[in-house]
C-alpha cells in the first residue's frame, strides 16, 4: 500500500521504513528522479521531510503522535555518518621538474567536455551558481548594458533553492561564452524564453550526468561531483580577500553559518593567514623597537641637560 493510501494517524514506523527501503531499492534500480540527490543522502533528505510533516500535524493538532518517536526516544534514525560536507577542490597545475607543467583539473575538464558541458564549467566557475539555476537560465535573465554587453543575471526567487532571488554579476570568461551561445545554429539571435544552456533549439536541458561522467572518465579526473565547482568557486573567491558576506550573497546561502560550513580553508588560504599574522607581529616589535630608542634617547638628551645645569 502507498504512504499516501493511508490516513496520517494511521502511519507507523513499519511504515517509515518501508520508504527508506523502496527509495535504496529505487536508487540501486536506477529510478532516481533526476536532479534527485543520491545514496543516503537523498534518503535522509526523504525521511526528513516526512518527519517534518508529522511535526507540522502535531502542532496543528491533527494527530497526538509520531512514527519515527517512542516517547522521547527516536525509533527511525537517519544515517548521519554519510552526512560528512564535502570538502573535495579542483586539483591545480603542477610544474613537473622537467619543466612541464601537468594540467590540472579544470584545464582537463576543459579540454574534454563537449561544448554545452564546457559553457556550463565556465558559467559555474564564474557564478558558484547551482546546476539547476544554470540549467534554468533564460535569455531574459541576462541584462546588458548600453553596449550590449552582459553585465548582469538575474535570478528570481521562484529559480533559487532557497526562494531568495539574487543578482550575480557577469564576468569576462563567462561573458564570452554568453557571446558564442547567443546565438542559435542559423545565425538568428535566442529568443528571451530560450534556455541559455539548452539545446540548439533553445530547448532545456534536463541532466548533465552522462557528459558529466564521461567527460571525468576521459579526463582522468574520480571523485569529483559537478556541485564541488559551486565550492570551488566560492574557495577562490574567499581566497581573494573576499568579504564573508559577499561569497554569502553570490552563493545564495540563506544564512551565513551555511556559508562557513560550506567553505573549507586551503593550505595557501592558512599560509597567507600566517605570512600576514608574522607581518603585524613584526611591524609591532618594530614600532615598540623604535620606541624604545626614541625614550632612551629622550632620557639621554636629559640627563645631558641636567648636567649643564649643575655646572
């Protein structure tokens, strides 16, 4: 029987389970939904939703009680041990002692992504936007400016995960590859409704998994999801000097604690920390230094003085 067949009051933990159990069973078929997120994530992500909903029924006082509770004891437990954030950065190029230079990550994700997936690395590298806000982006959502240059996408709230809308700026790698896309296969200019990273037709594309897998595979690249570019982009733009509260804003984060938690300092960020934290240690001595001298040197002038006096 469908969760949804039976009355809310009715539900039990049995219940609840059988959801974990057909959502691993849809996931190891294939099933998924696409866009869906994966493994146990995505099942927890499910059952927290539902959990969510008993709370809502409670407060409004249509049921007394809960599945996944007995008493104050929980009885239907997420799998918190794959909840770990991800921490995983795109690999940079390496001078090799021959004097080489071993390409790194994004240079081969480059190379070996097809046009369309290409245009998308670059869009999410230049945006930290989510997938699903590029693959939703119009033409309309891009404003120009009195040149006609892209200066601008807007992203309004019914596209963004957290129902916020923002405004990211265009910058100049993602502003030529606007330039080339703008334009359909017969040389006519995309209507406002086309998609700007959809198909010759202008139509939307749905997922990116299949280019995205094998485009990893032949570069060479493993463990690399296409949301670690979201990351990647806000690291370096942390990297920068950036404000918190900037990378907050391109990301789209609700709240800046989600910001925080999402970033992870790099060996060259805490480097840099160090380099400036030793650089106000030194200046310090050397000020304290130079006060020093500057007393001494006052107390010698009047010792000297008091001296002449006495003669």
């Amino acid at each position: 029987m469908r969760l949804e067949a039976k009355a809310i009051d009715a539900i039990t933990r049995a219940d609840v389970e059988a959801v974990r159990t057909w959502r691993r069973q849809e996931q190891a078929a294939g099933k998924s939904k696409v866009g869906a997120k994966g493994g146990e994530v995505g099942t927890n992500r499910i059952l927290s939703r539902l959990r969510h909903v008993f709370v809502w029924a409670i407060a409004e006082g249509h049921i007394d009680a809960t599945p996944f509770k007995r008493g104050s004891v929980s009885v239907v437990r997420m799998e918190t041990a794959v909840e770990d954030a991800r921490t995983r950065r795109l690999e940079p190029s390496v001078k090799l002692p021959d004097g080489t230079v071993q390409d790194g990550d994004e240079a081969r994700l480059l190379e070996y992504a097809g046009p369309h997936l290409r245009a998308l690395i670059v869009a999410a590298l230049s945006t930290g936007a989510r997938l699903g806000e590029l693959l939703s982006l119009q033409w309309s959502q891009i404003r120009r400016d009195e040149q006609g240059q892209a200066r601008w996408i807007v992203l309004p709230a019914a596209k963004t995960k957290t129902a916020e809308g923002r405004v990211i700026p265009v910058g100049s790698n993602l502003r030529a590859t606007l330039e080339l896309r703008k334009h359909a296969p017969d040389g006519t200019e995309r209507p406002a409704d086309a998609y700007v990273f959809g198909t010759d037709t202008g139509a939307r594309v749905k997922s990116i998994r299949t280019a995205w897998t094998n485009t990893c595979e032949k570069a060479g690249i493993t463990g690399l999801h296409f949301h670690d570019l979201r990351r990647e982009f806000a690291s370096r733009l942390l990297e920068s000097s950036a404000d918190l509260h900037d990378v907050q804003m391109f990301l789209g984060h609700a709240a800046i604690t989600t910001t925080s938690r999402y970033l992870q300092s790099t060996p060259d960020r805490l480097e840099q920390a160090l380099a400036r934290l030793e650089g106000s240690v030194r200046l310090v001595r050397q000020r304290n230094k130079q006060a020093r001298k500057a007393r001494t040197k006052g107390a010698g002038s009047d010792t000297q003085a008091s001296r002449k006096s006495l003669n």
